[in-house]
C-alpha cells in the first residue's frame, strides 16, 4: 500500500473526484470513488421470530452483537420474543440507543451461523441486496460512525421513543455510503476490510497479553501478602524466609487517616492559588504530580481541606463509574477533596508499600462499600481494613520493586494497545473518503 496522496482529478462541476488518501498500488490508477445511498444497496429486514428457534441478542456499544444469555446472565426476551427481528449471516442490527461513543446509536454485523434475534422495539435490521458491498467493509464504515455523522442532522434534541432515538427509518436508508467504482470495487472492498481486520486481530492479541499480564499481578499479589487471618504471606522471597512474621492491623490503627474538604467556591480568595488541590478524577492508581486546580492559603484555612505530605496515599470513598475505590500516591505535597481519603505515611512503612498495597485491593475496597443509596466508601470502613506489612523495610523496599517493574511492564503493554488503536483509528480515516467528502 502506498501513502502518497493520489492525484487529485475533477469532475465536471470543478468538485474533486471522491477518492481516499490511502490506496492500494493496484486500484490508484482506477476510477474515483462514488456514494450509493444504503436503500439502494441494502433492503429492510422485518422478518419476525415467530415459532422459529433462534439465539435472542443484546448489543454491547463498540463491541457488536451478544447474546442475551452471554451479557445478562439470563435470556430476557420474555413474552416479547417472537416479535423479535430475524437475524441472518450477514445482517446488520442498527440499535437506536445513544452511548457515549456512538450518540446516534450504533450498528453491529451479525456474522453468527444460527438463526438470531434482536428486540423489535429498539432495532431495525438490514441486509445488503447483492454482493457488494462487502459486510465486513461496510461493518466498519459504520465503526467509523459514517452512519452517526449522517443522521445526527436528523435528531431532535431530546426525541426519543420509548427509550430509543427517534429516527425514521427512511433516513437511515438515505445515508450516502462511499464505495470503489468500476469492475474491481468488490476486491478493493474485500482488501480494506482484509487489511483493518489484521489490525484487529493485533489490536486482539495485545489486549490478550494485556489481560494475562494483569491476572499473573493479581495472582502474584495474592502470594506476596497475607491472606485474610494469615500472619505469613504464601511466597516470600529468600533472604526473608526466616524473617519474623508479619504485622497485622487495621488500616486505621496502624495508620493516620482522615479526608480533605472544598473551599467555597462563591468565594473567589480561595481559588487559583499555589496549593494543589486533588479530587478524584486523578486517584487513579497512579503517582500524582500534578494538579488540575488550586487553592490559596486563605482556601486552606477556611475550609475542612488539609495539606497532605509527599507519600500520602488516597482512597476515592465516592464517585461515579469505576471510580470509588480507586488508589493513588501524593508524589507531592498537596490538599484534597472530601472525596479522597488519606491514609498518612509512617516513617517505618515504605509509602510505596501501603499504595501498591491497597491498589491490588480494589475489589476489595469496593466490596466494602455501604450497601444502598450510592454504596460509598466511608472513613469507618476503611479504618476497619485489615492491613500486613513486614517490619523489615528492606522485604518491603524487594515486594514494591517486584510490583513497580511488573506495573510499568503492564502500563508499556497498555501504552502499545492504546498505539494500535490509534494506528487503526488514523488508518480508517486514511482508506476510506471523509464523511464531508462523502456528503458533498
């Protein structure tokens, strides 16, 4: 494949020719590209269940088509079932639900050799009339959200019906789909598709060894800390083999451990000041060197927020998502929020120590979490924890070496995934036409 930009042809209006910027050699001296409206390619499908046996699905945003039993547990179609929606090989399900990467809703491929179904109240479904375009090349013209971008223009802010985006079906079939001319656009179809699902099956793999880095850590932190009721940890490294037992607490008696507070805001003094101020947005098992605000001197003595030292670790008690129980290190000296509790460092406990600690504990911490209401995380809780850390600095200064290099070699794997996402990102905008283009 070559990335020097095809030249650029007009057509007899002075409008350029549609063509992509990334091209295979052996179509660049082909014809330019076109749109095709989807009704004229693809045909509604409203075939319902019936008496038919088939396997009910759900949707899951950016990953595609599931089954109800893999998602929930549990099938839920109920008495609705057989006015489900018939899926077959190849048949695209357009859910009418706004996520937050995919806000006009997002269109998944079904690529099952069973017989499928999906909710009628929430999908319409679609399949292409003949052989192109290709499925898997227009499956990912609608990862890219070219759908989204089209209908957008066509939703009232707020429409919706019964839970699901009011779009009319005759908008959807109206979407312009950009796709090769001439006699090889099947093959130069089948080639891009080929070639982004090489990228996804990296983008798999990486993620893959990704994960079993992440099991072998949680593993390993298993055998390198006591367990609950236990005064040894399960492995322990030679030359502490013989070391005295471990010290066993609660987190609240060994440590010091309080919670910060919030300026009032209504009052400007308090503000853009020197002092860092930290809320759990950045307790993310991370070392924290950096702020996003900051309060003044007059903030801190006006308020419940504290100056936390260097080695502080912090626990979110609250916050929305995956974000309760979450851990961090004050690698700085700074004030934090109600939301953060602070675990004060202790001269003989390495500070690295009690934070790869307790971040290897956040399911654990979030098990803890109130029952009802928002399940928060509270001081008394937290003070209840038990914790174990060996009297020796050096055992402690050898466990938080071995985690340190295992999680930079998890964050150099993350950072590779997060690489291949962006190469495929880039490279769907390189092969296919862009949306205004495709518009126009």
């Amino acid at each position: 494949m070559s990335n020097k930009p095809p030249a650029v042809t007009m057509k007899p209006d002075g409008k350029p020719v549609l063509t992509p910027k990334l091209r295979f050699p052996e179509f660049r001296d082909g014809p330019g590209w076109t749109t095709e409206t989807l009704g004229s390619v693809a045909s509604l499908s409203t075939e319902k269940v019936g008496d038919k046996n088939c396997i009910p699905m759900s949707i899951t945003s950016g990953v595609g088509l599931v089954s109800q039993l893999e998602k929930f547990g549990r099938i839920i179609a109920g008495t609705s079932y057989k006015n489900y929606l018939l899926l077959k090989k190849n048949d695209f399900a357009y859910n009418k639900s706004a996520t937050k990467e995919y806000p006009e809703g997002f269109i998944a491929l079904y690529l099952g050799d069973e017989l499928a179904a999906v909710p009628n109240s929430i999908f319409t479904c679609f399949r292409i009339k003949g052989s192109s375009p290709a499925p898997k090349y227009l499956n990912y013209l609608f990862l890219g959200n070219l759908h989204g971008q089209w209908l957008r223009k066509f939703i009232e802010v707020g429409a919706r019906a019964h839970g699901s985006l009011s779009i009319d079906d005759d908008d959807l079939l109206a979407l312009p789909v950009p796709l090769p001319k001439g006699e090889s656009s099947l093959v130069e179809q089948q080639e891009i598709a080929e070639c982004l699902s090489s990228v996804d099956e990296l983008i798999a793999a990486q993620a893959r060894k990704l994960d079993a880095l992440k099991t072998y850590k949680k593993g390993l932190m298993g055998q390198l800390f006591p367990r609950e009721g236990e005064t040894l940890p399960r492995l322990r490294f030679p030359e502490f083999q013989d070391a005295p037992e471990w010290i066993n607490d609660s987190l609240g008696t060994i440590f010091e451990t309080t919670s910060g507070g919030t300026p009032s805001r209504s009052i400007k003094e308090y503000w853009n000041g020197v002092i860092p101020w930290i809320t759990t947005s950045l307790v993310n098992f991370r070392v924290i060197t950096e702020a996003e605000e900051f309060i003044s001197e007059e903030g801190l003595n006006n308020s419940s927020a504290k100056l936390f030292p260097k080695g502080t670790t912090l626990i979110a008690m609250y916050g929305q998502g995956k974000t309760r129980g979450q851990v961090a290190l004050l690698g700085i000296e700074a004030a934090t929020n109600q939301a953060c509790a602070a675990i004060l460092p202790r001269k003989e406990i390495d500070s690295h120590f009690v934070f790869l600690n307790l971040a290897g504990r956040y399911e654990e911490l979030r098990e803890l979490s109130n029952s009802g209401g928002q399940e928060n995380l509270s001081q008394g809780l937290i003070k209840g924890m038990p914790f174990s850390y060996p009297l020796d600095a050096a055992e402690q200064r050898k466990i938080t070496t071995c985690l340190s290099s295992l999680n930079e070699l998890i964050a150099a794997q993350s950072d590779k995934l997060e690489a291949l996402k962006t190469h495929k990102k880039g490279l769907m905008q390189q092969l296919f036409p862009y949306p205004e283009e495709v518009e126009a």
